[in-house]
C-alpha cells in the first residue's frame, strides 16, 4: 500500500497530464472526421434541407439501410450490386424529397395518421398489403396454411416469438431487420398514401367523354400527300445564329428548361485490362500442372486445390445439349482421362478433362414418397419409425391405391405435387446423391426404397421412375480454371499513367490537347444531377459527381484527380458545364442537335412559301416526289400508314376547318414538309346506348381512370419534388 501510495503522490500530476494530452487528441482526430468535422470546419452536416427539415446522415444511413434490406427481400435475396445499389440510393433521395413536400402539405391540410390507424395497418383485418405479403424463405408467414388467407393473429405471434426466442430462431437478426424495415416503411408511407389518394380517387372520365374518345377512334379518312424533304433546300439557304438557337430555346422552354440543377464532364478513360504478360502468366500456370492433371486420380482435390473458382469442382454429366463451350465437341469425345488446353472462356483460360462417360438420360420423369429422419439437423423420427412408415407406404401403392392418395398420407414432400417431378441432367448435382444415382442410371419402370442422407435432410425414399429422355453418352468433365485478371503491376503501370495525364494536364487547353495528341477516346457526360450515383457511360461514379459539386474547389475547365471506379477503369474527368434550375444555357453537346432543328424550322419556312397555293401534281413535279393515297388516316392515332409517327398530319386530316378537295399549307413532319388533300372524312356513329354497349363504355371508363390515376400519381411526384426548396451537400452523402 506504500508503495502504492507513493506512486500517486510522485506520478499522480504526470499521468493526469497524460491522460490530458491523449483527450485532446481524440477529440483532434475526432473533429477531422464524420459530424465533428462539420462542426469545426462551419461545414453543414446534412445530406440534404428539403423544406427546412434537416436529414442528416445518421438518418439517411438508417434510409439506405432499410432499402437495402426492402430490395433483398423484394428480390429473392439477390445482393446490391453496384448499379442496383446506386439506382436505389437516387430512388431513396426522391422518395425522402416527396415525403417531405407531402408532410408540409399534409400540416397545411391537418391530415394526419393516428396511432390507432398505424396499428391497425400493421395487426388489423385489412392490414397492408406489404405485411399481408411478408415472406420468410419465399414462405408467406402471415398465411393460414389451411386456407391460404391472412391472418392477422399471426403478425403478433410473429413479434412475440422474436422476442422470446429471436437468438435461437433469428440468429443472425436478419428476420427481425426485415419485419422492421417492412413496419417502418408501412407506417411512414400511410401519410403519403392518404394525400395521394385525395388526387388519385378523383379521376373521373365522363361518359359523353367515353363515347366522344370511343368514335375517334373509328374516325378514318382518306388523304393524298406529297412530301418535300428538307435536304432540298441546301443547308447554305440557312444561316443559324446564336440568338436563333437561344430563341428555339425559349419558344420550346418545356424541352429546354433544367427541374433541378445538373453539371456535365468531359473525361478520359483508362480501361483496367490484363496485358500480355497476365496472359502470359495464367497460362504458364496451367501448362505447368497439365500433366500432373492428367495424371492425379483424386481429381476432386486437385481442381478444389488448383482452380480460382472456389468448390469448382462439380460432379455433373454433360452431353452436347448441356455443354455449352464452343469447344464441346472436342472435349465431349476425348477418352477418359484426357486434358484439353489451356482454352480460353468466359473470362479466363481453362483446363478440361473427361473423369467418367456413361450412357445417361438428359431428364428423368419419376414420382416418389419421402418419409424423413432429419430435417435441418432437427430429429423427426426414428430410423426404424421412418422405415416402418414408408414400408406401410409401399405396401398401399403395390396393392392398388392410387400414387397420390398415399402421398397425401404419408410423404414428407409437398403434397400438392403428388410426389411427381422432372430432373434434368444438369441438376443432378443438386439431388441427394443415393436419390440421383438411382434415378439417371436406373430403368423406365424400374422402383426402389432408397436411403438418403445429406446436410438439409434424412431418411428414406420410394421412388419410381416413369420415364427417361434422351438417352446419350454424357462425360462427366472436371475444370481448372484460372481467371485472366490484370496483374498488381498492370494495375499500378495503369494508375501511374492516368496519374502523370492528371498531373501534366492542368487546365482545360492541356487537357484536350493531350487527349488529341495521345488518341485516347474523349467522351461527354451531360445533364448530371447532385442526387445521381450513376454516370452514364461511366456506370456507379458517386466520388466523380461529389468532386463535380465541390463548389469550394472545382469550377468551369478544373481538372479531377484520378478516381478508380471499381474495377474496371481509372477516369480523369474536366468539368465542362454548369446548367442552374431554368432555362438551360446553350451547351456545346446539345449545340448540333439544336441546329439542326432550327434549320429544319427555316427550311419548313421557305419550302412552305415555295409551293403555297399550288396543287399536289405541281409540287410532286417541281420536287422530283411523287402523289401518294392512303386511305386509312385513323383519328384515334398518331401514326399513318407508310408515313410513320406525324401526329399533324393526322390532326390536318380532321380538321373541320380545313375542306375536303383543298391543299393544305405545308405541315412541318419527320424528315420533310407535308402538303395533304384530304378526298374523304368519316366518322362512324357508336351503336346506340344500351345492353353491350353500356358494358363497353363502362369497361374503357374503367381503364381510362386507372390509366388517369396512375398519371395523376406519377405526375404529383414529379411536381412536388420539382417545386420542393432542397440543399444537398454531396459530401456528405
């Protein structure tokens, strides 16, 4: 105790020093990053403001990680790769933006969901459909398994069981996420659903309305037309200034005006490919064990042990319907233990050798009867009980009783199926081996009590084969195969080149200058939104889009870093625009494209001068085109018959405005200038009202108002999320 004693009377200062020092620095290096580093830098620590409501990152982390686990759910499992993941996270950000817009009209309007409504959507009779639907292992839980309906007892049943047993039953927590993904998204959503549904429900098509749609579209006329194309004014006939594409621009605003602010690039790509030297090195790699393959005889260690592919190897028969390499000819004739290549494949080069060859059907048709011992590792009856079991079963089938009827009794296997399946070769495999053997390489009619025992399932089978197809020599082929990747060296040679065009290219002359002079293929990236995650052309690029919203450091001509996206390429990127919310500013890119509309503008000008007044035979003749009929012109559409999409021409051809036997002024279409008469317009009366007809027009309102609601709901999402006030800070995201 002394000593102890006088330890904290010597060092006591020092160690409270310490200590001291060590807090400051964890604060230090805390501040330098996450939140705290918004703090001290004055950064705003959101993701996005949307209306003044603050969604910060911790709540935006929650947001992804609920849609991710939606998606999985949603798609039988399958992982985010990096194009799914990034089109969801710009789903999120639109969906956050318009529940925000909805929850501050919703304030305005007092609509509200109460508790008693949240709850009721969750545990009542008429609960969501997403918890209705909620599935475990493909498996509806909330099913009764006797009448296939919802019952809303079980939702609770569910809960409590997690409760008490989730460790046992949930232990890797994945059940328990996704219920509370599912409820999260349930109850949020219900605001968004009843405002939507103040809209939605209001679609209404009339019935005079109905009717009105039902005879244009049996309106037809018939029509004659010359079409001058444009290329017979020479593009010397028409100047295009600056202030004439500004004033296109303004006259089709609609086509020209930016929702939301976006930003455009030019880049350079550098593709990471394997060089020679990696090929080079792969197939040195399987010349170097080719013979020692050829001869091993513990061919399933050698290729689990040789092999990139993790447990490649694979016990499957093959014939030349169910082997699919180009070189199947070749390696499906070699004798037993034979070694084709390195042959190159899907990515990578390859060794094949032939282990085994038997005469073996390509599907199998049987039934059969499954009494089990295990089920996952859980006991579910004797050996003896199971055996006893399946014999009583074989005995009622030998005897008379039909195959289903017993299966129904005794089986273990889904009953719906009557215990009869189809098994192609290729999915042998995955088949209970003592079950597959018996199946492939036994008779058509042959039966058989087989015991079978594997990691998901015990016990005994009956089986009867019923039929076999397509008899044939199948090879069962064992494969090294060794994947062509670039090499650390090529990778690195890759980056230092991207590095030193970065590092050299500093400004926007440079840049383009040396794009030129070294051949590399200089390609455009438009329009890019602050929310986007992909670019396209680029593929998942959040850093590029973060680095071209950096407003601190990047403006019109900066040069990026170099950003490695994925694994495939290394992009040094130039910032070649910014477009604001509005009207668009004339960008280079869209520049062409504007032109030459324009100039189609000015053409339709000068030809619809030329020929005013003149007949359909002058104006073929003084153009070198031809008079052409077409008699079908339907009002209900906006394709003609041999003409194509010309939405004004069909509405000229109705026109009641416009007489019969007369020229029209020339009509601005795809590729030309049309000049129609219109020789005949009917328009065929609807059957009187009553009996069939009073169904039909009931059944085209129905599908016109779900057509209208389904646009009203689009539509309000795209208005409210256009007029939402949003601050986004990319670096946070």
């Amino acid at each position: 105790m002394a000593v102890i004693q006088k330890i904290r009377d010597k060092y006591g200062k020092i160690a409270g020093g310490i200590i001291a020092v060590a807090l400051v620095g964890f604060i230090i290096s805390d501040a330098t990053s996450g939140s705290m580093a918004s703090l001290f830098s004055g950064r705003n620590p959101n993701v996005m403001v949307i209306n003044g409501t603050k969604i910060d990152p911790k709540e935006y982390s929650q947001r992804v990680k609920e849609f991710e686990i939606l998606y999985s759910m949603y798609n039988n499992g399958r992982p985010l790769d990096d194009e799914a993941r990034s089109q969801m996270n710009e789903q999120l950000i639109q969906q956050m933006v318009f529940e925000a817009a909805v929850d501050k009209e919703c304030d305005k309007l007092g609509i509200q969901v109460s508790d008693e409504e949240k709850k009721e959507l969750i545990y009542g009779g008429n609960a969501d459909g997403m918890v209705q639907r909620f599935s475990i292992g493909g498996q509806q839980i909330f099913a009764d398994p006797q009448s296939n309906m919802f019952d809303p007892s079980r939702v609770k049943g569910l809960e409590k069981e997690l409760q008490e047993r989730g460790d046992k039953i949930d232990p890797d927590g994945r059940v328990r996420d996704q219920w509370a993904a599912v409820k999260n998204y349930v109850q949020r959503s219900a605001r968004v659903r009843k405002y939507t549904a103040m809209f939605t429900n209001a679609a209404y098509v009339p019935k005079y309305q109905m009717k009105r749609m039902m005879q244009e579209q049996n309106g037809l006329a018939a029509i004659s037309y010359v079409k001058v194309p444009f290329s017979s004014v020479s593009d010397d006939q028409v100047k295009v200034s600056d202030d004439d594409l500004k004033a296109f621009m303004q006259k089709h605003a609609g086509m020209y005006t930016n929702d939301f602010a976006t930003r455009s690039i030019e880049y350079v790509s550098f593709e990471i490919v394997p060089s020679a030297a990696d090929t080079a090195r792969v197939l040195e790699a399987l010349n170097e064990i080719k013979s020692d393959f050829a001869a091993t005889k513990d061919n399933e260690s050698f290729v689990n042990a040789k092999s990139d592919l993790s447990n490649s190897y694979n016990t499957a028969y093959y014939n030349k319907r169910t082997f699919t390499s180009r070189y199947a000819d070749t390696i499906l004739s070699m004798p037993v233990g034979e070694v084709f290549g390195p042959y190159y494949e899907n990515g990578g080069y390859n060794l094949a050798k032939v282990t085994d060859r038997k005469s073996l059907p390509d599907s199998v048709k049987l039934r059969h009867i499954l009494v089990r011992t295990k089920a996952q590792g859980n006991d579910v009856r004797t050996d003896t009980a199971a055996s006893m079991r399946l014999d009583s079963a074989i005995a009622m089938v030998k005897s008379g009783a039909s195959f289903d009827s017993v299966v129904r009794m005794f089986s273990d296997d889904d009953p719906s199926k009557g215990g009869e399946y189809t098994f192609t070769l290729v999915e042998r495999p995955g088949l209970s081996k003592e079950f597959a053997d018996f199946a492939f390489e036994g008779k058509a009619g042959e039966s058989k009590k087989v015991k079978v025992s594997n990691d998901n399932y015990s016990g005994y089978h009956y089986i009867e084969i019923l039929e076999q197809k397509g008899i044939a020599p199948s090879s069962q082929i064992a494969i090294v195969a060794k994947n062509l990747v670039p090499s650390d060296s090529t990778v690195n040679a890759l980056f230092g080149k991207a590095n030193e065009f970065a590092g050299k290219n500093t400004t926007p002359e440079a840049f383009d200058a040396a794009a030129k002079k070294d051949g590399y293929d200089k390609r455009v990236a438009d329009n890019v939104k602050v929310t986007a995650f992909n670019i396209q052309g680029l593929g998942s690029a959040r850093e590029v889009v973060r680095w071209m919203y950096d407003d601190d450091k990047v403006k019109i001509g900066t040069i990026s870093p170099v950003f490695q996206l994925g694994d495939q390429r290394y992009v040094v990127a130039k910032l070649s625009g910014i477009s604001e919310k509005g009207l668009r500013t004339l960008s280079p890119t869209e520049r062409p494209m504007l032109e030459q509309r324009v100039k189609e503008e000015k053409k339709t000008e000068i030809i619809s001068k030329q020929y005013a007044g003149k007949g359909l035979e002058a104006i073929a003749a003084e153009t070198q085109q031809t008079v052409t009929a077409v008699d079908s012109v339907n009002l209900g559409g906006a394709y003609v018959p041999n003409l194509g999409y010309e939405p004004r021409v069909v509405g000229y051809a109705f026109n009641n405005s416009f007489q019969p036997n007369t020229v029209s002024p020339g009509i601005k279409g795809q590729g030309g200038v049309y000049f129609i008469t219109v020789r005949d317009r009917v328009m065929n009366p609807l059957p009187p009202d009553g009996g069939m007809m009073d169904q039909i027009i009931a059944q085209q309102r129905g599908q016109q108002e779900r057509q209208m609601a389904n646009a009203i709901d689009q539509a309000l999402q795209q208005t409210m999320s256009k007029k939402a006030d949003v601050e986004y800070y990319p670096s946070n995201f």
